[in-house]
C-alpha cells in the first residue's frame, strides 16, 4: 500500500543479513584461492582437504538463518495496517482575544478606567474533536471531522461607594449607568467547527535494529471547512437604595465558509506512534450583531433593540502535535498540543457603543480575532 521500502540494514528479498553474506562471501573465496594453487599434478592429492574445507561451510538453502523471520515477516507486513480510523480527543484550551482594550467603566472620583474590554478574557474552555476516515484506494483516502468548543466563560466585577460609571455619553444619559455602586461584565462563547477533507497519502514500511516494524506516512489534504462563532456579552450595573439594576447585552454570530489545504505525518513503530498536522483554510464571512434595548429606572427608554450584519474575507489556522501510545493493535491513547486561530470575528464585546446619537448601536465590528492553544487527551481505533 503506498510506496513501501525496505531498510534497517538488509538485503531487500535476500534471507541473509548484510553481515553474514559479507562472511559466508570471504570463505568462499578463500575456498577458490586454495583450488586454484593446488591446480596440477599435486591437486589430486589436495583435493580432499579442500572437499574437507568446503564442507565445512553450511548448506545456506537447507539452514534457515535467524534473519529470515525477520524478512519473512517484513513481506507479510502492510503498511499502514490499517484501512479505518476513528479519533475521539478531550480539549482544553486556552483563548486570548484580538478585541481592543476600551474602557467599559470609570471611577468617577480618579476619572480612572477600572474595567476594560480585556479583562474579560476567557479562562480555560473544555471541548471534543471527533474524527473518521477511510483509506478507499492505494494512495487516496477521506475524512470528516468535527470540533466543538464550549463553556468560554469570562466575568469581571468592580465595586465603588456610588462613583462608578459606563463611558459617555450613553453612561451619563441612563441613570443607573452613572452612580453606580457595582459593574459586573459577563461573556460567554461557543466554536463549532466541521470539515470535509480528501487527502493523498505515501507510506514507507521499515525494519529496524531487531526486527522492529515502522511505518511512516504524509498525507497531503484539502476540503471544505465551516467554523461558526457564538457569542454574548452584558454589562449590568447596580445603583441607588433600594437596588436599581440595568444592562446593556449584545449577541454575536460569525460564521465562515471556505476550502482548506493542509499536510498531516505520520510515524509509527511497535506500540508508539507520532502525528501531526497545520491546516490553512481562506473563507467568507457572514457576521451578525445584536442589541437588547437599553432602559433606565428614571430615564426610560435610551435605545431600541439594534442589529446589523456584514460579510467579508477570513482566515482558519490549526496545528497539532499528538503522541500515541497504542494498547492493541486497534486501540490507542493519545496526547498532544494544539494551535488555533481565527480572524476578521465578530467579537461581543467590540460591539458595545457608548453614543447616543442617531443610529447608534446599529454598526457591527468584524475585525476581531482569537488565538487558541492547549492540551488533547483521547482514544483512537485503527483496523
């Protein structure tokens, strides 16, 4: 299957190593040096010490040497071994946001900033990435996959004896936004991703020092990719006695459209093996934003529900690096490290807009980013 070789240091389709033909090669030749001076008169004499000689040699087609087992083996071995593949990873990766850093509340007595947009970065997000695939010719294979990121969680929340207060002008024209005894800001985010690749692949089988099967491939892949990015972000403050609470929430959608290339290797040998991929998708974009209306206690209503939605160019990147410890020749466990990253995102939090003039609140930002990294943990089946 593939392109396979032989290597290790033997003679491909030959049952001696290359160490003891070399041998078995010196002795025949001195075999033939000693007939060739006995030659003559003097030779029927020789020629049973040299029949003695060459007896001594063994017969090399009726003793089987130590070697053939390994090249015995070697013929019967296919590689790869296997025509299916199911992956089922746990991820836990870290988000940092490419969003801007402004300031989302004041203290009203230092005019100082004690909230921005970054201080709502994500901690650490669980997910699943769950993929098959199927190898349907000797050099032609496909795969479809499906990654989902959930709980990206970030919270922050200031407190100040009634001096805290939302930018203006929105923050002085709704009466709970200024004043205010506490601002807590939430943000919450989902990633769905799904992908259809057709890949090339070319493998190599080995047999290494004592007969050690290994077994390496690239596969050269492209297909479709969707990635769809959800998002929610609020500002709620608290003032006044009894408590007076009001929020400014949006809601966001990103989602991408587009074809992908990438390159995936492969190495395996006895129960460990080693894989990794980049992939590189260029896609369209269709973002959504919107607002929930803005009311205060006094003010009443500031702004009406707002949306708006734009289309554009976008970027996908991921890179993994995965160790494999395989318990059966089916089973095996897997650990690695992953790299993502994704632009021109709709981000929740670029979204809050602080005006109070005509048509405020009704723009969308779509030039975020987010840049994503951590950890694997999971199973896969080959046969």
């Amino acid at each position: 299957m593939g392109m396979n070789a032989v290597g290790g240091g033997r003679l491909q389709g030959h049952p001696l190593g290359c160490g003891e033909l070399g041998d078995w090669i010196v002795r025949a030749s001195l075999v033939v040096v000693v007939l060739a001076f006995t030659a003559g008169p003097a030779g029927a004499a020789d020629e049973t010490a040299a029949g003695t000689l060459s007896a001594s040699l063994p017969d090399m087609a009726a003793e089987p040497l130590p070697d053939d087992a390994c090249m015995n083996a070697l013929r019967c071995f296919c590689c790869p071994n296997w025509r299916h593949y199911a992956i089922f990873d746990v991820l836990f990766l870290q988000r940092n946001n490419q969003a801007g850093n402004q300031p989302l509340v004041y203290d009203t007595d230092t005019g100082a900033a004690v909230m921005r947009v970054q201080d709502l970065q994500p901690s650490v997000a669980t997910g699943v990435r769950v993929f098959y695939g199927e190898l349907f010719t000797d050099t032609l294979g496909w795969e479809v996959g499906y990654t989902g990121l959930y709980g990206m969680f970030g919270s922050t929340t200031v407190t100040g004896p009634d001096t805290l207060e939302i930018p203006a002008p929105l923050g002085l024209a709704v009466n709970n936004f200024n004043g205010a005894e506490q601002v807590t800001a939430t943000y919450w985010s989902t990633l769905n991703l799904a992908e259809f690749n057709l890949f090339r692949y070319d493998c190599c089988s080995e047999c290494g020092p004592r007969c050690r099967r290994s077994c390496h491939c690239i596969n050269w892949l492209g297909g479709f990719v969707w990635a769809g990015l959800n998002e929610q972000a609020s500002l709620n403050a608290i003032c006044c006695s009894p408590p007076e609470p009001a929020s400014y929430t949006v809601r966001t959608s990103t989602n991408y459209f587009g074809g992908q290339v990438g390159m995936r290797g492969r190495r395996e040998w006895n129960r460990w093996a080693v894989e990794g991929w980049w992939k590189t998708a260029l896609c369209g974009t269709s973002a959504y934003q919107s607002a929930d209306p803005i009311v205060g206690t006094i003010s009443g209503l500031e702004r009406p529900a707002q949306s708006s939605s734009a289309t554009g160019v976008g970027f996908i990147g991921s890179i993994n690096a995965t160790l494999i410890y395989r318990l059966t020749e089916t089973w095996g466990l897997r650990a690695g490290y992953n790299l993502y990253w994704l632009t021109n995102a709709a981000l929740a939090p670029s979204q809050w807009d602080f005006a109070t003039a005509a048509g405020a609140g009704t723009a969308i930002n779509d030039n975020g980013g987010l840049f994503l990294h951590g950890a694997n943990l999971g199973v896969e089946a080959r046969w």
